[in-house]
C-alpha cells in the first residue's frame, strides 16, 4: 500500500463509477474495464440486464453520492428526473392506506425518482471529467495476473469483445471487482488455487415485470407514487407506480417465491394491475397512460452474500464490492446504496492505510465492509423468507428473523393507526429511515418501543409477537431482544448522527 500508483476498476455500472470517483483521491491513474460500448447518450445497456427496470437511491445511498457527486441530484432534475419535495406519495397495505403522510420523510432526503440508464450516464460524465481516469471499453477480462508466491494480485489479463482472441495484460497496484452478479472472481481464485469459504445463499425464486407508459399533459400531475405491499401469508404480490423523467411513468408487480411471476402479456399485465390496485384510483389512471412497450420481466433465483474476510490469505492488491460481494433482492432498492456504502468504506480505509499502515489490509476492507452492509442483507432477508418457498442456506443462521417479522408486522399495523387517527406519523417515519439504511436497526427493535406497539387489544400481530417474545416483564424487554436480534457493529457517523437530530427535531415541532 505504499506504492498507490495505478488502480483498475472491473466494470463501468454504477457501483464501478462510485468506486472509480472515491479511487482517484488516492490512485495516480484509475482505470475502468468494461464489457460494453458505453452509449453517448442515457439509455440502457447489454452488460445491465436489469437496467430496464425501476431502481431507486435509498437516502443513505444519497447521502454518499452527494458527497462525491456534489450537485449531481440537480444535474438529475435539470434532465427531466422528478423531485420529491411536494410529490404525492400514497402507500398502501393489510392495514390500511396513507397518502402524504410519509411525504415528510421521503422529501427531506430530496432524492430524485429518475430511471437506472439517466443516473448512471449522469455520474460517467462526471467520472470522465476526471483527468487520471481512463475507460476501456468493448474489453472483458478474462483473469487477474497474480505474484510467484500468490499472495499478490498484480493486474488483470484482457481480451477486446468481437475481435481477435488476443489476450493482453494490464499492471496496477489494486485491482477492484464492480462486475456485478457476472463477475468471474470465483473462477479466478479457483483457476489459481485459491478456494472461497461457501457463501450465504437466500434462494428468493424472485420475478418482477415493468411496464413504461406516456403520460398525457391532462394527468401528469395527479400521481406522483404508488405502494401497494406485498402480503407474502396471503400470497399478494407488490406493486408500484411511480413517475420517472421526462413525463414517464412506470408500473412494476413483483413477488417471491417461485410462484405465478408476474406476467409479460401486456393483456395480463393490465389485468394483474387492476386486481392489486382493485381498491385503488391507480387501476384507472393506468388505463389513461399510453403504453411504451410491452412488459417486460426480471427472475433471479437468488441472493448472494460472499464471506472473502473469513479467508486468511486474501490476495493483496484485490477488493471487490457491490453484487459480486453481496447481491440483494432488487425490490428492496438497496443495491446502488449498498454500493455506495462500500465505495465510502474502502475509501475510509485507504485514508486510515495512509497514516497507520497495517497488514492484510484489504482482508480488513473486506471484514469492515462486512460490518457496514449487514444491517441491509439481514433486513432484505427478514422481508423475503415471509414469502412461501424462499429459503436461506449457508455456513450460518441468520439470527432474528421470526421475531422481528412478527415485530414489524405490528409496528406497521400501529404506524399506520398513528398515523391516519391521531395524524402522527413518527413510527412510520422510524420505519422509513430503518429501510433507508439511515437508522441503525438497534434504534428500532428497541425495548421502549416493544412496550408501546404491544398494546393492541390482543389483535393477532400482537399475541404472535408475544409468543416469540417470550417474556412479560417490560424491565427485560431490551435484554430479550439483544438476546434474538443480531448485535450490528457499525462504525458510528457523525453526518448521519447530526442529520437524525435534525430529522428529530423537525418531527417533534
């Protein structure tokens, strides 16, 4: 780590930008490998299968690229992206519907609703502004070159895509694997002699279908987004609607679990809209739009989290993040800002690797990076095992997951009371900010806050909340819950700290 010359990022997605901007504060020279011609202009690539489909910057997410894109949300909104100060927000579920009410939350972050191919061409042109970063495009890599002994990853081998077989090779100093769930990392290690622990794997059987309409100038501005949850016990799908750039709106139905994927027949499509959003105004206004194109779907079989920490001879020289490190089910918007967050973290520890240096340092990238995005895998978990068929395997037990389902199953129930009879919408706003990534899940399965969402007349939630509680007395509520629920170690953020006392302080008024 004393020589921190040349550094080459495998793969140009969003993760590979991040992780090139926060590289060049330390890298003389960065270089971006990727598979694909990259477009002049915002429109979705080969390389990115589901780019197709709705992809969202969750706060936390935001927070980051603000810091390394300043100003990059209002370059989105000067092309066409909609804002989210103001914007009609309607969410809806087993227990009940709010509009607005979760406005307040979703506006504060000011994070633009734009589609996947805008976002990601919006920070390239900022990368590219960069002097000591390269692209080399239309390459694939076809393997990492590594030192005598193995214990050091010195370049990457590359082929040019379409052309001759010839294989060349390219020297750096720290190679980064941002290629997504196409990385072949694995294989590398494997082809070298260098076996990977065996990973946690949720087998989610998850599918997703997306559908692109005009919106006529007399409706543009009646909706702005539309939740409609999934309720996996009964086996009801989720369902979006949600306004993109440039007078755009997209419907997405999604389910998990192997079972009935939402169609791609644009006459079933229509049906299965109407069916979710039967109670909803939604149905009709879908009916108004003017369709792009057919529906289009998305399957993925499953989840991937990698453990490398666990290895204890991690090759110098080599990192790797976003899905080829830990790949997350895409209905839970938590990819890009997983992404982000681990771009954040390497670039934490590179400034510490500055001043104290110490061994194995990129086995210590890859345990912090561990620690910062479990709160994220453990939380897309608890969401998707409540759906029939879907199964987590692995060297490990994921700890919690039946108490905190029926946990949040009855604070959703008690928000959405709060919220719509006594017009208090600060238990909604705590789930928000959990699933943004912002709040620290130890904030929310709290023994105070057990005390207070337990009282609900012995409704169902609450007698199967109880049971897996297992105790009575509220003076143990808190030693219970950090008996079942995991002990997250996350370096503590002194920015995400004062915008939460800000966020509190505007909540109380």
């Amino acid at each position: 780590m004393t020589d921190m010359k040349k550094a080459v990022v495998i793969g140009a997605g969003i993760a590979g930008l991040i992780t090139a901007k926060m590289l060049s504060d330390y890298y003389e020279e960065v270089c971006i490998i990727e598979r694909d011609e990259l477009p002049a202009e915002p429109s979705n690539r080969q390389g990115v299968p589901q780019s197709f489909h709705p992809h969202r910057v969750l706060p936390r997410g935001g927070l980051i690229l603000e810091q390394y894109f300043p100003g990059y949300n209002d370059e989105l909104i000067a092309l066409g992206a909609i804002p989210s100060q103001n914007e009609k927000f309607v969410i809806a579920n087993r227990y009940g519907t709010l509009v607005n009410k979760a406005n307040a939350a979703a506006s504060s972050f000011n994070i633009a609703s734009c589609s996947r191919a805008l976002l990601e061409w919006v920070l390239r042109q900022r990368v590219q502004n960069i002097d000591h970063v390269s692209f080399l495009t239309s390459t694939e890599v076809t393997g990492i070159i590594v030192s005598e002994d193995r214990h050091s990853v010195t370049g990457v081998y590359t082929k040019k895509r379409g052309r001759d077989h010839r294989i060349e090779m390219l020297a750096s100093d720290m190679v980064v694997d941002a290629a997504g769930r196409s990385s072949k990392l694995i294989r590398w290690l494997d082809e070298i002699g260098i076996p990977v622990p065996e990973p946690e794997v949720l087998r989610v059987s998850l599918g997703y279908s997306t559908r692109y309409y005009n919106i006529p100038s007399s409706i543009q501005n009646e909706w702005g987004t539309v939740i409609k949850e999934s309720d996996p016990e009964q086996g009801i799908r989720a369902g979006m609607f949600s306004r993109i750039e440039n007078d755009i709106a997209g419907v997405l139905l999604f389910n998990a679990g192997g079972n009935e994927y939402p169609s791609t027949d644009p006459d079933e499509f229509q049906k299965q809209i109407k069916q979710l959003f039967a109670s909803h105004e939604i149905a009709a206004l879908v009916d108004q739009l003017e369709p792009l194109q057919g529906p289009r779907g998305y399957r993925i079989s499953e989840s991937v989290r990698q453990h490398f920490e666990l290895m204890e001879h991690w090759p110098s020289g080599l990192l790797v993040l976003g899905d080829a490190f830990c790949s997350f089910d895409p209905i839970h918007g938590q990819g890009m800002t997983v992404a982000a967050i681990e771009a954040e973290t390497i670039g934490k520890c590179l400034e510490a690797q500055r001043v104290y240096p110490e061994p194995q340092f990129e086995r210590q990238v890859l345990l912090r990076m561990q620690q910062e995005i479990e709160p994220a895998w453990w939380l897309s978990s608890v969401a998707d095992l409540r759906w029939q068929g879907v199964e987590h395997v692995g060297p490990s037990r994921l700890k919690g997951v039946t108490f905190a389902q029926k946990y949040i199953n009855l604070f959703v129930k008690q928000a959405m009371k709060k919220s719509s009879q006594e017009n208090n919408n600060r238990l909604f706003f705590m789930h928000f900010l959990m699933n943004a990534l912002i709040l620290p899940p130890s904030e929310f399965f709290k023994g105070d806050i057990l005390n207070l969402i337990l009282n609900d007349n012995g409704s169902k939630e609450e007698l199967e909340l109880r049971a897996e509680l297992g105790i009575e007395d509220p003076e143990l509520f808190q030693q219970r819950i950090d008996e079942i629920i995991p002990s997250f170690q996350l370096e503590p953020d002194g920015r995400i700290q004062k915008m939460m006392d800000s966020l509190r302080l505007a909540m109380s008024k």
